[in-house]
C-alpha cells in the first residue's frame, strides 16, 4: 500500500510540476502573483483530476523519459500539421479546386483507450482530415482528397502513436 501511495504522489508531483511550467509559459509576465496563482490552480487541477489522469493500466506517461518520448509525438504532429496546411492551402488556392473527398474506415491498431483517442484527435487537428466516429472496429475518418484517405493506411502519426504504446507496456 505504502509503495502504491508513493507511486501516486510522484505522479501528482509530475502533474502539477508540468501544469506549473505550461502556467508559467503562458503567463504575460512573470511575478509573484502569477506564480502564486499558478501553483494554486496547478495543485486544484492535480486534485480534482487525479482519479483521472492517474489509472496506472490506461497512461503510464507520467515519467521522465515517457514524457520526453510524449513530447517527440506532439514535435512530430506540429510538423504533420504545417505540412497538411500546406497541401490544404495549395488546394483551396487552386483555381480548379482538386478535391476528392472521400469517408474511409481505418482499422484500430491500438489496445489502451488513451491511444485510440490520441491518435483520433491527432487525424482531426490535421487539416484535410476530421475523424467521424470511432468505435471498437476502426476509425470513420473524412479526408479533402483520395491522397489524403491513402495516406491514412500506417501513417506517420500512427505509427508514432504505436510507438507510444508500446513503450508504455
């Protein structure tokens, strides 16, 4: 029990100390004042949110090298992002306005919940692409073009993904 709790409070020290730092970044300026109110709503995020965000079988992110490895996903979807806008913005600009749109399904290639829902929200925030539906067979996902709905089978971002689980295991 006593190796559980402390298991528990290195998370809520992880949590909080990131929610601290993305506080502090986002703060205008930095004062007493915002780092006083930062620590208060850090640690109130970390307490209402701990039945949550610390499910051991579902995210195990919450070590150093995990979150390091979290934070090369997020590098690696930025950069998915500009690239999809880029395409997106060739095609809205073109006069003839090349689109194919099409409504696939994609197989679900992960097993934790935390996964199938990172990697949907990752297909949505990229541009040309909206993921519709999920459920236990796969992913409905809407793409702009038919090269974009191809793309979608072993994707960068699913395999990235993929990666992410099986670190976690």
């Amino acid at each position: 029990m006593k190796e559980k709790l402390s298991f528990l409070r290195k998370r809520h020290l992880m949590l909080f100390i990131l929610l601290f730092l993305f506080w502090m970044m986002l703060s205008p300026s930095i004062t007493v004042k915002s780092a006083l109110v930062g620590i208060v709503v850090s640690l109130g995020v970390v307490f209402y949110s701990k039945d949550i965000v610390f499910n051991e079988e579902e995210i195990p992110l919450f070590t150093f090298f995990r979150i390091g490895k979290f934070f090369s996903f997020i590098a690696c979807l930025v950069v998915e992002i500009v690239k999809a806008n880029i395409q997106v913005a060739k095609i809205v600009l073109s006069p003839s306005l090349p689109i194919s749109p099409k409504v696939v399904r994609v197989p679900v290639k992960f097993q934790k919940d935390f996964d199938k829902v990172l990697y949907a929200n990752a297909v949505t925030l990229t541009p040309g692409t909206l993921t519709v539906d999920l459920d236990d067979d796969g992913y409905i996902i809407h793409a702009l073009t038919a090269e974009a709905a191809e793309d979608l089978n072993d994707s960068v971002m699913e395999r990235r993904v993929r990666k992410l689980e099986e670190d976690t295991k």
